[in-house]
C-alpha cells in the first residue's frame, strides 16, 4: 500500500503541471548500426584523339540520355564579339549533309523525346534523351555535329539562327540583368570574362566565316566530355562510340582563355538598381567547382543562409536574406543578400553578415553536425539518381577535377574532414577585409544600349519535316509488348488508406509521399492560403515531455538525416520524405509520425503572423490588362480571373484552430495514397506500415466544396497593351477549352503537338522569334490551350496571321493534315511509352497518378488509346477546343508594331482602360456584379480574442539580450530593459511572452513536485527503517517469526521507497528551467522592439496617416 501511495503521488505532481508528449508509435523499427554501400557504376574510356567518355550502364529506364560537353564558353567569345561562343551552340545544329536536307537539329527533333543545349562563360553543353533503339542514331549525330564542316551551313540557314539569337537576347535582357553584369564587374574587373554576358548584339554583324574560324578553332575532341546512360551493351557503345568520333582528328588551337580570381579586397561601394527595397550584397570567396575545400564550403553556404534567415526572425528591419553562387565553376564568388526596410540600415545589414560568418557553427556539436552532414552525403546520391540530370552533373567532375573518382571523392570528405578545423578556416576565409560590399538603393534603371543597328530582315525557310505516309493516319500504331513500367505492389489497408510499394534495389535513396486529395481550390473564400499553411506549418511534436528512453530514440531517428517537404496544388496536398536507402523505414516513420502525432507550433504560429505584419500586403496586384484577358477567358469573377489574395493579410487570419480543423477534415487515412520508392525490403516495409498507419482511423474525411465552373465571354476578343519600352511584341492566345482532360488526354497531347510542330515555321521558317509554344493548361476550376511567344516586333503582323491561319486548318483538319497528325502521334507516343528510372521519378509519377485520381495503369492506357487515334478524334478535339468563340488575342509591345499586327487580320482591338487611382481595368465593375449574388460563406464557430502582444512605447526603453538593444560590445552580460539588467521571467513578463513564462513556471512546479515526492519516498524509507519492532524480545516462535516476516516486508518496502524516491528526485533534479534560446530571446526582443502607432484617419476621407514601423 505504501509502494502504490508513494507512486500516485509522484504520477498526479506530473500529471498536474505539464503536457507530456503521446509516445510515438515504433512499431518494430530496430535503432542499430547499418553500413551504406553505393557504386556509380561509371565506366570511363578515352578515343585516340582526346576524347573523354563516361559511360553508365542503367537498366531501370527504357531511354537513353546524350551528354556532349565542350570546354569553350563565352570566356572564349573574340574582342568585339561578345555572343559568340552562343551563336555557334545554336549554329551547329544547322548543319545538314546536303542542301535542302535535314539539319542535325531536325533529325534530332525526329528521334528525341527532349533535347537541348546551353552556354556559360566556361562550357557549352548538348543533351539529348532518347528511346534506347535512337540510342545509335543519336550518338551518329552528335559525331556529325563535333565535324563541323563550314561547307554545312548554307548562308540562308546562317542568317536566320543569327536572327534567333538576337530575339532570344533580347527576351532574356532586362533593367536586373544589365544590373547583374555591371556588378560582376564590380566584384571581377570590367575586363573579366565573367563580366560580360553570355549573349549580347555584337553578334548582329557577325559573318560565317568568322563563326567557322571559332568552331574550326575549339570545338574539339580533345576538349570534349561525352557521358551515354541508359540499358545498353556497353561493348557495342564502346566501338561505336570509336567509329562514330576516331575519325575526327582536329585539335585545339591553344589554350583556353584564363579566369582570374575576384577582387575580394574588404572594399565598398554604393549605387542604385532597378529594386524596391534596399539591398547589401556581401561577395564572398568560393572554391572553384570540384576543387579541395569544396564540401566545407557547400556546408559554409548552408549554414550562413540558416544564420542569415535567423537574422530575418531576430531584426524586424530585415525584410528578406539569400546566399547563393554567381560566376563561373572556374572561380565563382559567393553572395550574402540581405534586403532591409530603409537604406540607412544597408551598413548594418552588411555588418550582421559579417557577424553571423563569424559565429558560424559556433557551439555545433558532432552529433548536431551529423545529420547536415548526412544531408550533404544525400545531395550527391540523389544527384546520382535522378536520370534526366545526370550526364550532365557528371560531365562537370569530367571538366572540373583532375581524378577519376567522382562524387566518391567529396562523399569521403564528408567523413574524413577535421570539421572543427574546416568551420574555423571557414570563419577565416569570410571576414570583412576579404569580401567586396555592394549597397544597393532604390532607383531607376540606366539607359540600355542601344541594339546595334543591323536589320532583321526577311527570312522564308521551309523547316525540314521528316516524310511520313499519310495513309498512316487510319491505322492503328503497333506497340511492341506493353509498354515497360516499374514494378508496384498495390494494396489497401483496412482503414481506406492505398499502398502503393515501388522497390529499386539499384536505387541508394528512398522517397516516400503521402497524397491527400484536398488542395487549395478547396479552401474556404475567407481562409484563402488555408491549405497551404495547413501544410507547411505541421511540425513533429518536440514541444511536450518525453520519457528519457524515447527522447534518446527521437534524437537518434532525427539524426538520419531524412529530408521533408510539403506541396499543395490545386486538388492534392503531398507530404514528402527522402533519405538515405539503408534507412528506409524509419525515413517512412518520420512520414508517420508527422501525420499522426505532429502539431501547430502557437510559437512558429505567431512568428508566421509576425512576419506577414513586417511585410505588409507581399502581393502585387494583377496586371489589369491580363485580368481582363483572364476574365473574358474564364469569366468575371472566376477564381482564375481574380488576383490571388495577398499572403501577408490571408496568414493573419490563420490560426491554429483553422489548422486542426483542416487537418481533422481532411488529413485521413480513407482516400488518400502512401507511396514508397527506392531500395528496401519490401515484407519489411508492408510489416512496418501495417505497424504505423494500420492504426490510424478509418473514418472518411469531409466531403469537398464544389468549384465554381468557368463563364467565358462570348468572343472572339482582341486585346492590346502598349509598351513603348517593350525590346519584342508579346503575343498571347487563349481558349477556352471544352474537352474532357481525362477522357481526351490522348487526343489532346497529339493536338498540342500538332500545334507545336506548326510553330516552327515561326522561328525556323521566319527567324522571328527565339519560339513560340502551345500548352493546355488545366486546373479544378477549368482550363485553357494557350499559345504565346515574343517575337521579332518587325514582323508581328506576319507572325499573328499566320498563327491564327495555321491553328484554324488543324480545327478544319482536312488531308493536309494527315502527316502532321502521323508525326505528331508517333511522337506523342514515345513519351508515353518512355519510362526514366529513379527513386523520385517513380515517386512523382505515382503521386501524380494519386494526385489526379488515376490508376497504375494509367500510362498504359493512355499509350494504347494514343497508338489507337484516329485524325476524326484529334480534329473533334480540336474543333471543341480552338473555337473562335471562346479564343481571346492579346498582343502587347510598342504601339505601331500592336497595330499593325491588328490590322493585318482586319481588326480593331479593346485597350483596357486603367482608374489612375486603382490600377484595375475598367471591367472591375462587371466582377463586382457577378460576385454580389454568390452566397455569402457560413460563419465560423467564434473563437475567443486572442490577447494582443505588448509593443514597445514610441520612446520606451528597448529589451537586449546579452547587452543592451544597440549596444555593439559591453562588458555586462544578461538580460536588459534599457540599460536595467533584469530577470528572464521579468524579460518574458514583458515581452508578452506568457506562454513560454507558463511553460517555465510548470516545469519550476514539476522539478519542485518531482523532487518533493522523491524526499518524501525517502522520509517514508527513514521512517519505516526506524520504526521497526525489535523481534528480539518476543517470547514464543510463532509470534517472533510472524515479527521477522513482518519487518522483512517492510524493509522491502522501504528499500523500494528509497529506490523510487532517489529516482524521482534525481530526475526532478535533471529538469531544466525549459528557458528559451538565446536566439529565441532576440526574436521576443525584436518584436517588442517594434512600434506600433495607432493610424489616424484623414478628415477628408483621403487615407491613413501612419509613422512607426508595423
């Protein structure tokens, strides 16, 4: 009786004064020492004339990927000719073996499934993807284009691309790309290679002799990297690769251009840049790519943006931070961002990037450094896994480093680097006197230079289309055996929630999504961004008390190093982890836990609601002229014609009760998809889930509100904007559509291609444009094919007419459609067909299956109904989709170029008026009336007013940590009201902090509670002891030894007391305060700090009046 008294008493002192945390369900999972295996796989083969080869064998994929890699860029660009080296990047895939046949680049586009290329000032890089039987063609072609030959591109061709480059120049240029080469200037010497732009006008008067010199001069092989993947026999590759390149003899001319260092000399300069808020830019050094002191530096980069954001929550004067890496692989420079409130804090915010370099890590201990450590080991498996990026993330190894070991190299650094040394050179080599500070201030942007004054000319080329046999069109395509997916083990638990298990052992990660069918389209009209924050803010429970054995295991499984992530879209909400394969079921846990046991942090709450007060309104309003396009589109007032709510207002009226409310609703285990993919044990995995989510509920989540459907005005509309500062004229067509996105897929991904291959003619045949696209665009809401692109704005009125001619035959359909109908669906069914191995591919693509409420064998059918179509089908789509009606136009750019593409087709179209004073377009009115007879939403439950934090008086004392707020060194240490130290409790009391002060008292009462009961288990040990009857003096057997058992009893008693009571009081004594982080102490501070001033209203009705800082 005494044992259960002294344990209730130690049960209800705890029960009393905290919250402890439910105890997360293990299941089976061990917490033990596992090794990690991981092979490349890379074979590596050099030809005779210096060509490097990597090739890598993979069997999950039924395509083939091509990565040539040359070791010229825009460094190598001539005195005058800046754009050069881009110039020819496009020129090579004009070259073609006899006139009037196909270019490289136009077989290619028959074989690909996507291809590409790229310039930087240190490399220019070609990828092709193709299904594994073009896997020779490709590899012929790319043989044809390192040849060369100036004989092979005719000086029609030659003028045309030179046309396209120059449009693409000038779509790329802006006010903050002028401003970005002018700093990089600043940081390199305006002589610098990395200060010129990759592409620029003095192209505009360059000859094809001089575009032959370059190619004859560097592209080749010797300076060539070649990197073939996908399931092929390497032996066959091998000796094709060798006959395909041997041939090709030629060698460089010279060495390649140098690249010095950046001036990192401790200066500063200010300047002004087309930018809305005051930012410090801090230009730090950085290794070069793949060179020794690379991997601290990854971890420096990480660490510097997570002290940098902590900044951001400490100082309400910082609006935004960002690090990140400009320059070249050859001698990049590392930037520190931070962006304030007012330029008169631009020094100081350049001085907190100092600050916060020179603590960085500080205090880090080996096991906190561990999972960032893992993180960093994860980003090159993963880098490793994901196909469609992999040749070229190894052809940068094959250029930059001079060993063969690859990624293997830097993965061994993770574990063999003295960390406590790399984090001090770290410190060192991010001090003031060695970086370059550059104070940017608001203002307009400088006068662009003018375009060189080379005509655009006329250009009327037929682009080469592979000849098919029309007949085609009414046959069905044979697909040799089904179409190659990825094995997936299906199922469903007893509580509605549908497994789906992807195992590929050859995978070194795992990635595990759990998709819930609710996204933001769901979202009730008062709670815009609900979904959203529902998703974002859960947090994993680290807030209540643990035992000590589960805050151990909690520790360990947080240090696998598993990464999450969550995603809203429209319909579906994805909660996402990825990790590391050998520990794969607790990576699935940490998904469990989260979803099961996880939390809305009041604290990451109220720092959300801070923030979205610093910021203001975040959003920009809708552009007027796109609002009334997107309205005469969608319809006044649909959700899609609406600017999308302001961030910073919509979080303001989130609270944790419209958090668990949504997740209560929709977060359950009925309908949703748990998706797992990667290397694991797959009985193991079924035992585990059955373990974790097996238990969850099985009630039906709520049903979804209805979205609103579209409304579109009767068309057809013509819309113009006029620009006057607009370097190309936009042009924008919209429908309407009115297929069916599921039923229809087929048949609308072979119109979409269809239309596409009709675009060519706008910049292969014209020159007119760097290329125009078509893309259905589908939402909950409805849904669009939309065709837009820049161009040249010479040649606008040709380019809208032809368009709007081209887009009407392929609704007419008719036989002069039939071969574009054949290429298009023989093309269309090669993506559908094509599978790209990896854990995270298989993973989006089940996701996305789930997400849309498709099945597994989705993919298939899709192929088969693609190979089964018929032109009557893709012109019935067609004809439902591209109807005059339902088409809206709108081109923009300078005003002469806007009319006459107008009066071309003989229209005369509607200018959106702007109000001076709002900025909306003049059919606002129009939206306002179709909203005012929608419902009004039903009212929410009322909530108790939340009691507003304290703010400091305008001339009050300010709270410091450490030292008084302002002061930069002082020899006093603490806490301060002004220049008065005062207590923590006192500091929380009036920061306003009366929840973490509740915490803290708690656990004040817990350790005194705990402690109490264990002195009291003792006392009642002492006293038992004490007062034990002496056996002794007891006459007769019976009695004495009814008087031992007795005193036996109680000594155990007493011994179970004494052992109870030590334990109870050593774990009260272990208890801390549960005071907050020095860097939450700042962040109270910073808050406090803030003045709020009460508005005060104008009497003429004109506005606020406001000063302070909210």
């Amino acid at each position: 009786m005494m044992r259960s008294t002294s344990l209730l008493c130690s049960l209800v002192v705890l029960a009393s004064c905290a919250r402890w945390a439910r105890e997360p369900r293990f299941g089976s999972l061990k917490q033990d020492d596992r090794p990690f295996s991981f092979r490349h796989n890379i074979e590596l083969v050099e030809v005779s004339n210096g060509l490097r080869v990597a090739l890598i064998r993979d069997d999950r994929t039924n395509l083939a990927t091509v990565d040539l890699r040359y070791a010229v860029g825009a460094a190598e660009d001539p005195p005058g000719r800046t754009g050069m080296a881009h110039l020819v990047e496009h020129l090579v895939f004009e070259l073609r073996d006899e006139a009037g046949g196909p270019t490289v680049g136009e077989e290619l586009g028959e074989l690909a499934l996507y291809m590409n290329a790229s310039t930087s000032w240190d490399f220019t890089h070609y990828v092709t993807h193709v299904p594994i039987e073009h896997l020779e063609r490709a590899i012929t072609l790319e043989a044809r284009r390192m040849l060369g030959r100036c004989d092979q591109l005719d000086e029609a061709t030659f003028l045309r691309e030179r046309e396209i480059v120059r449009n693409e120049g000038r779509e790329r240029q802006s006010a903050a790309t002028d401003t970005m080469w002018s700093l990089l200037g600043e940081v390199y010497g305006k002589d610098h290679p990395y200060a010129r732009p990759i592409t620029s006008d003095e192209i505009a008067t360059a000859t094809r002799e001089e575009v032959c010199a370059f190619i004859e001069k560097h592209y080749t092989p010797d300076r060539a990297y070649l990197v073939v993947t996908g399931p092929y026999d390497a032996a066959e590759i091998r000796g094709l690769i060798g006959r395909s390149f041997g041939p090709i003899v030629r060698k460089a001319d010279g060495p390649r251009a140098p690249v010095a260092r950046p001036r990192l000399d401790g200066a500063t300069t200010r300047r002004s840049a087309p930018i809305t808020k005051p930012t410090a830019l801090v230009y730090l050094s950085h290794p070069a790519w793949g060179a020794s002191g690379t991997v601290p530096f990854l971890l420096g980069r990480q660490a510097l943006a997570a002290a940098l954001s902590e900044a951001d929550d400490e100082h309400g004067w910082i609006t935004n931070t960002a690090v990140y890496v400009e320059g070249g692989g050859r001698a990049p420079v590392l930037v520190a961002g931070v962006e304030v409130s007012h330029e008169s804090r631009l020094q100081e915010a350049a001085a907190e990037v100092f600050l916060r370099a020179a603590q960085l890590l500080e205090g880090t201990t080996p096991r906190e450094l561990s999972p960032v450590l893992g993180e960093l080991t994860m980003a090159y498996v993963q880098s490793w896994d994901h196909l469609p990026g992999r040749g070229g993330w190894i052809a940068q190894f094959m250029q930059y480093t001079d060993h063969n070991w690859f990624m293997l190299k830097e993965m061994r650094q993770i574990t063999d680097t003295d960390w406590r040394n790399a984090i001090r050179e770290l410190r060192a080599a991010m001090r003031a006197d060695l970086a370059h500070v550059v104070l940017l201030t608001p203002g307009d942007a400088k006068v662009r230079a003018t375009p060189t004054a080379v005509p655009s000319g006329s250009h009327d080329l037929r682009p080469w289309r592979a000849p098919v046999d029309p007949a085609e069109a009414d046959r069905p395509i044979e697909i040799a055996g089904a179409p190659s997916r990825a094995r997936v083990d299906e199922y469903t638990l007893a509580n509605g929630l549908t497994v789906q298990l992807a195992p590929d052992p050859d995978s070194p990660v795992i990635d595990a999504r759990l998709v819930f069918p609710v996204g933001s389209a769901h979202e009730p009209r008062d709670r815009p961004h609900l979904a959203t924050a529902a998703a974002k803010l859960l947090h994993y429970d680290l807030e209540g008390f643990h035992e000590r054995r589960t805050l151990y295991k909690l520790d360990w499984a947080l240090s696998r190093g598993t990464e999450y992530t969550a995603s809203v879209s429209e319909t579906a909400t994805v909660f996402s982890v990825r990790g590391m394969a050998h520990w794969a079921d607790w990576h699935v846990w940490m998904l469990s836990w989260l979803l099961d046991q996880g939390r809305y942090n009041a604290e990451v709450i109220e720092a959300v609601h801070d923030a979205a007060r610093a910021r203001g309104d975040d959003a920009d309003e809708m552009d007027p002229v796109a609002r009334m396009f997107l309205s005469r589109l969608f319809g006044s007032g649909h959700p899609y014609a609406v600017p999308a709510p302001k961030r910073g207002a919509a979080y303001l009226r989130i609270d944790a009760d419209d958090l668990e409310r949504w997740r209560e609703r929709y977060f359950r285990a009925r309908g949703a998809t748990l998706v797992v993919s990667g290397a694991f044990d797959v009985a193991a995995m079924k035992r585990e889930i059955d373990e974790l989510f097996g238990p969850w509920s099985g009630a039906a989540p709520a049903d979804l509100p209805m979205v609103p459907p579209t409304r579109p005005a009767k068309g057809p509309t013509w819309l113009a904007a006029d620009d006057d500062e607009a370097s190309q004229t936009a042009i924008v067509i919209g429908y309407a559509t009115r297929s069916d996105p599921g039923r229809d897929e087929a048949a609308r991904a072979v119109v979409e291609e269809m239309i596409e291959d009709a675009l060519r003619d706008v910049r292969e045949g014209m020159g007119a444009s760097y290329g125009m696209h078509a893309q259905y665009v589908s939402g909950a809401a409805g849904g669009m094919l939309r065709v837009r692109g820049d161009v040249d704005e010479s040649k606008a009125d040709v380019v809208l007419s032809h368009v709007l001619d081209a887009l009407a035959a392929i609704r007419a359909g008719g036989d002069d459609q039939r071969a574009a109908f054949v290429r298009a669906r023989k093309k269309v069914l090669a993506r559908a067909i094509g599978r790209m191995g990896g854990a995270s591919a298989i993973a989006s693509e089940l996701a996305w299956n789930a997400a849309h409420g498709h099945s597994l064998r989705h993919s298939t059918i899709v192929a088969t109904q693609i190979s089964a179509l018929k032109l009557e089908d893709a012109v019935r789509v067609a004809a439902a989709d591209l109807a005059d009606e339902r088409r809206v136009v709108l081109v923009s750019g300078k005003r002469a170029s806007v009319d006459a593409a107008y009066a071309r087709i003989g229209v005369t179209p509607e200018r959106p008026a702007r109000d001076t004073d709002t900025g909306k377009a003049d059919d606002q009115d129009d939206d306002a009336r179709a909203t005012a007879d929608e419902p009004e939403p039903k009212p929410e439950p009322k909530r108790p007013p939340r009691r507003p934090r304290p703010h400091r008086p305008e001339d009050g004392p300010k709270l410091g940590v450490d030292a008084p707020e302002g002061t930069i060194a002082s020899t006093q240490r603490g806490l301060f009201l002004g220049d008065t130290r005062i207590s923590v409790e006192e500091f929380l009391r009036i920061a306003g902090e009366e929840e973490v002060l509740t915490s803290m008292r708690r656990r004040t009462w817990i350790r005194r509670g705990m402690f109490a009961a264990g002195i009291a288990g003792l006392a009642t040990s002492v006293y038992l002891m004490v007062t034990l009857p002496d056996c002794d003096g007891i006459q007769g057997f019976r009695d004495r030894e009814e008087c031992v058992n007795r005193n036996s009893a109680t000594k155990n008693d007493a011994a179970f007391s004494l052992a109870i009571g030590g334990v109870i009081a050593a774990i009260g004594s272990q208890i801390d305060k549960g005071e907050p982080s020095r860097n939450e102490l700042r962040r109270f501070a910073a808050r406090y700090n803030r003045v709020v001033v009460a508005p005060e209203v104008n009497r003429n009705g004109g506005g606020l009046v406001v000063s302070g800082r909210f």
